[in-house]
C-alpha cells in the first residue's frame, strides 16, 4: 500500500513540497519503529486502497486530456487530498505507538494551567449541557473538522495558487508532527476522567480522549489494538490547530476567511467541551497551528529558490486568491 501511495504522489505532485514528504515518511517510520519495538499490532486499519485506486484512474484520465488549467486543478486536488490521507493515517499510527512509551500522565499539570487562567471545566461543560441548541451549534463546528482540513487544498487548487497548496500540506505535517511529539511526552487523560457521561443530558463528549485505549497503550507487554482508533492526542489539540491553520491559510478569499473566523471561532470553544480537552490544550494547539504555517512558508520559500521555481509558485507572484491565470 505505501510503495503504491508513495508512487502516486511522486508522479507529478509539484504542488506537494520535498519537506512534506520527507516528513510523513518519518511519521511512517515513527509508526512502524515504535509500534514493533513495543510489540504493538494494529488488527482494525481504515482501508484507503479503494480511495487510493480511485485517485489512480482519476489521475490517468487527468494526464490524457489536454495539460490546460482545469486538469492542473485537478491534479492538485487528487494529488493533496491523497496526501491528507495517507498523512492522516501515518499520524494517528504515530500517535498510538508513541503512547506505549508511558511517559507520566500530566493531567495535573493542565488543571494548574487551567486555573491558573481562570477556567473550570466541568462548570463550562455544565453550563452547556443546559443549553441544547447551544450544545448542537458546537458540536456541528467540532465536527467539521474534516472537511475544514480538505478545504484549503480544494480553494487553492480552483485558484490555480500551487506554491499556497505546498505550504498548506507542509504546516499541516509540521503541525501533525509537532503534535505527536508533545503528546508523546506531555500525555493526559483529558479532563473527561472527572465526570461520569451518564449524568448529562445532552453531552456526549464526542471527541474525548479515548481513555481505554490509552490505559491499555501505556500497559507493558505484547498488544493488540483491534478496535477503530481515534485522535489519542490530549495536550496539544489538533482540531484547535486546525481551526488556526484553515483560516490563516485561506485569508486571501475574504469571504471564507470570514466565514471561517465565526466557524473556527465556535470550534475553538467546542474543544473545550465536546473534545473535552483543557483550555491549556486548546491554547497550545493554535500555537502550533501558527508555527506550522510561519515555518512552512521559509522551508517553501526556500525549496521554490533552490530550485529557480517558477512564477506560478513563487510566493513573490501571489495575487488575491479569488483571481485565476489564463489556462
């Protein structure tokens, strides 16, 4: 599956940097080292062949029709949601094999910081539980997660910006991989271990830490990981660096960037409560969002001089993303 993901990408994938490959190989290597080391199996994987396959086909019939602006867009499409994928998989592997190292668990450290800042967790989530139409309004920014993660590819693409799609896909493995490392040494519970999730009405809770597994990844001995997994990740919150990054990304198009700031606005608070997480969590995570996206743009920039890129990539170039070039 790797050999032939890995394939695909390197065909034609300029809007894919060397640095962002560099980078999910080493998250597959993470994945792979760390997982037999500790003598971990993965018995339940999401299967991508058939996305993979599907990419395939849609890249053949790209390469026949005529090389015009339409099929650089989609190639850019397919090329960068492919590699969202596979990057997303590398790194939730990453992630559960990382925890089997049981660092101490810092819970306390995060409701120190909590407090420290003047907020209460179970109050905040309290307070929700009583307010329905509120709970619902949350829930839906916490999980639009996904498609906020695939919508920079997609604008970017439209708008024919290739050096923008570089440095997206770049941050988001920066961030990813930032994200895995602390967590791998700072790990938490997350404050859902205070509360018993029957007592509430309407929380559920739904992008909680899932404590069982990560009890069982810190457990000495051979392991089977069977069931499906989740975003194992408590301190720093990956949705709250995504609901930094979408938006820095696509604040040329000002009527996304807009209505990105309110959505991301309400995930930003959603992660407190549906997620689960601390505010510190939630604190730290826009940071790395942040830093991915600053560092991507240097190694980017730096990649396109190396190797005398040309206009249509070079950050110096950039026009309104709402603009497009002549096929």
């Amino acid at each position: 599956m790797w050999n032939i993901a890995g394939a695909l990408l390197q065909y034609r994938a300029s809007a894919i940097s060397p640095g962002a490959f560099i980078l999910t190989e080493v998250l597959a290597a993470v994945a792979l080292v760390t997982a037999a080391s500790t003598h971990l199996n993965f018995v339940a994987l999401p299967n991508i062949l058939p996305y993979v396959a599907a990419v395939l086909a849609v890249d053949i019939l790209s390469q026949c029709a005529p090389q015009t602006r339409i099929a650089r867009t989609v190639q850019t499409i397919i090329h960068g949601t492919l590699y969202l994928v596979i990057t997303s998989l590398c790194g939730v592997l990453a992630a559960y094999a990382t925890q089997r190292l049981g660092f101490p668990l810092q819970d306390r450290l995060f409701e120190q910081m909590d407090q420290a800042i003047g907020v209460n967790w179970l109050d905040v989530v309290t307070w929700v539980d009583g307010h329905a139409r509120l709970h619902a309004i949350l829930k839906l920014a916490y999980d639009s997660m996904s498609a906020q993660i695939a919508l920079p590819v997609l604008v970017l693409a439209l708008a024919d910006r290739r050096f923008e799609v570089r440095q997206y896909l770049l941050s988001f493995v920066i961030a990813l991989t930032i994200t895995i490392a602390i967590a791998a040494l700072l790990p938490a519970t997350s404050p859902i271990v205070l509360v018993d999730r029957s007592t509430f009405h309407v929380m559920r809770f739904t992008g909680a830490t899932p404590v069982d597994h990560l009890m069982l990844l810190r457990e000495a001995g051979p392991m089977m990981m069977a069931d499906s997994l989740g975003g194992i990740a408590s301190f720093p919150s990956f949705h709250a660096t995504v609901a930094v990054l979408t938006p820095l990304t696509l604040r040329g198009n000002r009527p996304v960037f807009a209505a990105l700031l309110v959505l991301d606005a309400v995930m930003l608070c959603a992660t407190i409560t549906e997620g689960a997480h601390y505010a510190s969590d939630v604190i730290a995570g826009a940071g790395v969002g942040f830093i991915a996206y600053f560092l991507a743009g240097r190694v980017v920039g730096a990649e396109v001089r190396r190797s005398g890129g040309v206009a249509d990539v070079h950050p110096v170039a950039r026009a309104p993303i709402g603009t497009t070039r002549a096929a």
